[in-house]
C-alpha cells in the first residue's frame, strides 16, 4: 500500500522514435539530457523514452528517493504511456532501480541493460560532491563557471565539475540547483544500499562496465549470476563510471546487440 513517500509522481520525460519501447533511467545527481544522444541513436530502431527521475532533472520534487517510490514512478509512466512491456537501461542509480523493477515487476520488463553498478551496498563515494555542492553559494552566484571554480577544491575532475554544473539554472535571476538536493543528501545512504532481490526474473539481462570502473569487480561477479540468472558482462576497456559517454560507439554496440539477441556472443558472469 502506498504512503505518501512513495506513491508515483508525474515523470518529466522525452520521447522519439517508434516500435519496442526502450526506457532509459539516468543515475544520481544526472537528468535525462545525459542520455539524449543515446536516445536519438537508439529512437531508429526503437520508441525510446528518456525519464527523469524524481528529484532529479525536471520532475517533480517529492518525499522519498528509495527504490520502490522509483519504481512506482516508472510504473505509473508505462501505463500512462499504454507501455505494457520494454526493455530498461539504467545507469548506476538507474542501473538499481531497474534492477528492482524487473525483480519486483518481470512481466513489465521484456530486456533489462544494466550500466556499470551490481546489486550490491556501497560505501559513501560521493561525500565530496556533496561537499563541492554545498562549496556552490548560490546567493552570490553569477555563472556555471563560477560554480565550477568554487567545487575545484573538492571535486578535482574537470568534467564531472561541469556534469554537476549542468543541473543549475537561473529562475527570476536567482541560481538553483535542478535536483532535490536536500532529498538527496537524506537519501543517500538508502540508495547506496541495494534491497534484497528475490531473482525472479528470467529474462536476459547484460551488465555494461568500465573496464577502468570500480563499481563492478570480479567478485560481483557470483552474485550479478545469482539474482539474474540469465545475465551477461560487456566490459568497455576505455571506459570507466560512464560508458554511455566515455566509450558511445562501444556502448551502442553492446545494448543493439542485446535488445536484438539477448546475451548470446556475451560472457556470462564467473563463478555463478
């Protein structure tokens, strides 16, 4: 029964393209504009729907980031939609959420790509861009630039500064932030962690890591096979924590593979 924190919000989201639906779920601190080359590519083949999630992007803001309130939101998209089934792609925060929505929901989930996360609890990486945000005084802020220069002391990579500044916008002349970030600073700890999966769905289900990625190691490896039993590993060698944007070609390539012949001519995980 749904409560107040989880009871499904109106996604924003775009749409293109026509035949199999295909759903793309960005991760943390992400929004959909992350994923629209990857959906304009995809949209020849497929009607693909590119979400962003609660609190995150342009959707609404609302109690609650845990995996069933999620779940619920995309849900309640599929049937607003008319989507009965479709093939899922989440990253990282998305990549779990998919991961408990074809466990929780299998009829829903025709083929589910999984990028660069396993099912699994993770420790508090992202303390320092909590920190490079709160850096950010919005009161006295002029420009994206300027946020990046007031992050550089916590967060020394040059592009994921800019991915973070991305999410600002200015409304009556005033900067903020896109994404809930109060919500998700209190949800943080709830999403590192992965809910018990019961392995009830069947269908194929590849993991797509980076090869230079911490996220996925090869003891995740029994477990992945475990709760998905028809799984699969693509491994990107030139790519880390965002293959979709680090490696597009190799990327696309794996995911039109799999939504055409499942995890046939893919590795399955070792030690299953």
């Amino acid at each position: 029964m749904n409560t107040q924190a989880n009871a499904a919000v109106d996604l924003h989201f775009e749409e293109r393209g026509g035949g199999l639906p295909v759903i793309i779920m960005h991760g943390m601190f992400g929004s959909l504009s992350n994923w629209r080359g990857i959906a304009q590519s995809l949209s020849e083949n497929y009607r693909v729907i590119n979400v962003d999630l609660r609190n995150h992007g342009r959707s609404p803001h609302a109690p609650g980031l845990d995996y069933e309130a999620m779940s619920n939101d995309i849900l309640a998209l599929m049937d607003r939609l008319g989507i009965e089934r479709a093939h899922l792609i989440g990253h990282s925060l998305g990549g779990k959420l998919g991961m408990v929505l074809a466990d929780r929901h299998p009829e829903r989930v025709a083929r589910l790509a999984v990028v660069d996360i396993a099912p699994k609890w993770y420790p508090p990486w992202h303390q320092d861009v909590f920190e490079a945000l709160d850096a950010v005084d919005l009161s006295t802020l002029e420009s994206r630039e300027q946020a990046r220069q007031q992050m550089a002391a916590h967060v020394f990579e040059p592009e994921v500064r800019a991915f973070l500044a991305a999410n600002l916008e200015q409304v009556d002349g005033q900067w903020r932030w896109r994404f809930n970030l109060p919500e998700l600073k209190a949800a943080y700890e709830q999403t590192s962690d992965m809910p018990a999966l019961s392995g009830f769905y069947l269908g194929p289900t590849l993991f797509i890591r980076g090869a230079q990625s911490a996220y996925i190691e090869a003891a995740d490896e029994p477990q992945i096979g475990r709760d998905f039993p028809q799984s699969c590993i693509a491994t990107l060698e030139r790519a880390r924590h965002w293959p979709h944007i680090e490696d597009t070609d190799g990327f696309l390539d794996a995911v039109t593979r799999f939504f055409a012949t499942g995890c046939e001519g893919f590795p399955a995980p070792r030690g299953a």
